[in-house]
C-alpha cells in the first residue's frame, strides 16, 4: 500500500477538551488515520476563546507530542460570540463583481467593523430553482480572536492551514447524504459549554447559530438541584441509569425500613449488567438523587429546546423553507442517556444521535472500532473539519 497524502488535522478545542482527527481521502472515499482526544485544565478557553495563551499551547504541544499525527497543518474549528454567519442573497455576476458587492454590503450585516475581521464567502447556488439570485454563504470572524488561536498553534510548532466555523464542519459529519431530497435537516451538537446548531436544506446551510450552553452548563444544573459537588455531578451526567424522559412524576418516597429492605431485594445485577446494592454503593444511584438528576437534565433540554424551536421558527419564515423533519444530535451532549429522544419529544420531530462513522470507508487509525463508537458524539466537529470539501 502506498503512504497516504497527510492531510490537515482538524482540531476542536473546547473548554473542555482537545479533540482532533485525520483522515486520508482516495477517490472520495475517507479512512480514518488518527484520533487524539485531551482534557484541558480549567482557565485555557472560556467562551469559546483564548483564554491563557501559554497554557494552550503548551498543552497542544504536549498534546501533539503523544500522538502520531502526520504533517504539522491543522484546520481549527471557532464557535463563539466573535463569529458571524450571515445568508444573502446577491444578482448573479461574475467573481470580482460579487466580491467588491460583498465587501460593501457585509457593513451592514455584520455587527462588527470590517477592518477588524477575517471576511470569507461561498456561493451556495441559485435562492431557489430558476431564481436569478444566488445565495452567499458568508462568515465574519474577528481577527485578534483567531489571531490568538493561530499564534497558539504556531507556539506549540504547529501551521494553522485553516479556519472553519464548527457548526458548518457538521454539514461533512453529520448530515446523512441520503436527506439531502427529504426537507430540511437540523444538526445540534452539544460541546462543553457551546452548543452549535445548523439547519440544512439540500445540502446547504440555511441557518446558524450559537447557544451559549453545552454539557457543562448540565453539570452545573445536576449539582444545583441534587446539591451535589460538581465533580460527582459530572460523574453522573452520562451515568446509563439516568435516562431522560423515563420516571415518575414524583419521587420516590422511603423510609429507613423501606430503604434497608429495597436494598436487599435489589441486591446483584440490573439488566444492564450494573451491580447495586450496599457493596456497589458507587455504581448504584440512590432512587431520590436518580430523580433529581432528572429533573435537572430534563429542566435544562426544555429550554434548550426552547432555542432550538426559535431558530425553527426563523427557519420558517425564510422563502423557500421546507419542514424540518429530522434532527441530528452530537457533542458530549448526546452522551446523556435519553436525550435524543426527550429532545425529540419536545420538538415533536424525530431525533436521533448522529452517526459521523458514516462518513468513513475504513478505520485505519490508533483507535480500536469498539473505542470509535464510543467517542464517536464528541468528534463530529473534528471529523467534519478533517474532511475537506469536495
């Protein structure tokens, strides 16, 4: 077998994590090469920004030292308050034309001076069939804002050869090819503490938007209401036993009696293989904390959702919108039991977990098939960066 082209990483970095993919690409078709995922150390980005220069390139450096990446060129995905996404529609004309009527236009638009922003374009194709208008894909990103990045990635020896706004990169990830013709598709990918959200019609963006909110702010949600540390709250975010939508109205009321009995009768193995009882007191969940979680994560989805179906609703009220039929989950989000399917419920629109593997030929990786599905929510960003356009 001959050595494959090195191409870009793609690299999401979070409050949370590094996480980073490469892919090879022969006749379309992309093998997975590597997967490196890292924990930051609280203080390194906050926002969706730079937050302590030196720490995060010293962390990617010693990120980047353990791995076996190919080549130092990264594609870096941004997602914050500092980027714009805007979708304008322009007569059609040819190239120099539509970029000098960008630039002018884009002041109006863009809540930002021009002057201190990277501007960037792509033109998506006609408004609508047999339209004379063309619709602009474009994206503002302020420049000290990906200079800080850049200079990061540079001080840890790597070549910043690209940067992509997180939610479009779900548009190579997430996004089943086989929906490009049923409606239109909204894709939710729940980070750390920045929830991406695209809606998709025939392959195009048609809408995006950042949500201030991700698997963090749950976390913090599960220790208010249970009255938890956070570190045991986040223990818990993703336990198997918590599954959203899937509980009493009320919770559970026992004494001390009942609680030594239930405890001897629920003694050995739940169906899913879990041990409970007094000697599995750390795998097993107290019924009334069980039911506080709950609480807390199904509080937290309903106004998530809530942001979600504003965005819907824009969606709507643009010309040519099309129903919103599915919605694709991913991030540390998805990793909640049950939460596709209360997010659905609430939407009143089918709601699965993403399947990004679906855009590999083969796996060829560091990263066992059986890891890969496991990681497989949280690197949609990254595998959608790694994935360059056709």
């Amino acid at each position: 077998m001959g050595r494959f082209r090195a191409q870009p990483v793609g690299m999401d970095v979070d409050r949370g994590a590094i996480k980073a993919v490469q892919v090879s690409n022969r006749g379309g078709d992309h093998t997975l090469r590597h997967v490196g995922y890292r924990s930051l150390p609280p203080g390194t980005i906050t926002g969706g920004e730079v937050a302590d220069h030196d720490l995060l390139a010293s962390e990617i450096a010693d990120f980047w030292s353990t791995h076996g990446f190919k080549g130092k060129n990264v594609i870096l995905g941004v997602s914050n308050q500092k980027v714009v996404v805007r979708l304008l529609d322009f007569p059609r004309m040819d190239p120099d034309d539509l970029k000098s009527a960008i630039g002018f236009e884009a002041q109006d638009h863009i809540p930002m001076p021009l002057d201190e922003a990277v501007l960037d374009y792509v033109v998506l194709g006609p408004q609508q069939e047999g339209s004379d208008l063309d619709r602009i894909l474009i994206v503002a990103a302020q420049k000290d804002m990906v200079s800080r990045y850049a200079s990061a990635m540079r001080a840890a020896g790597l070549r910043p050869a690209g940067v992509d706004v997180k939610a479009l990169s779900l548009l190579r990830s997430a996004l089943p090819e086989t929906l490009f013709d049923e409606g239109a598709t909204l894709l939710l990918d729940i980070g750390g503490e920045i929830t991406n959200l695209v809606i998709s019609q025939g392959g195009n963006p048609t809408l995006t938007r950042f949500i201030v909110g991700g698997a963090d702010h749950l976390v913090q949600a599960i220790a208010e209401v249970a009255d938890i540390p956070e570190d045991e709250a986040e223990r818990h975010l993703m336990n198997p036993e918590v599954r959203l939508g899937d509980y009493p109205a009320e919770p559970p009321e026992l004494d001390a009696g009942d609680a030594d009995e239930t405890a001897d009768e629920t003694s050995g193995e739940t169906p899913n293989g879990t041990s409970v009882g007094n000697e599995a007191e750390p795998d097993g969940l107290d019924p009334a904390l069980r039911f506080d979680i709950r609480r807390s994560l199904e509080d937290s989805v309903q106004v998530m959702a809530e942001d979600v179906q504003r965005s819907i609703e824009y969606h709507y009220s643009q010309p040519g919108a099309q129903d919103v039929s599915q919605v694709f989950v991913s991030g540390e989000g998805a990793l909640v039991a049950g939460l596709d399917r209360y997010m659905g419920e609430l939407l009143g629109i089918s709601t699965r977990r993403a399947n990004p593997l679906q855009k590999l030929a083969a796996n060829r990786s560091n990263v066992s098939d059986e890891q890969l599905l496991v990681m497989e929510p949280v690197l949609a960003v990254a595998l959608g960066l790694a994935i360059e356009d056709p």
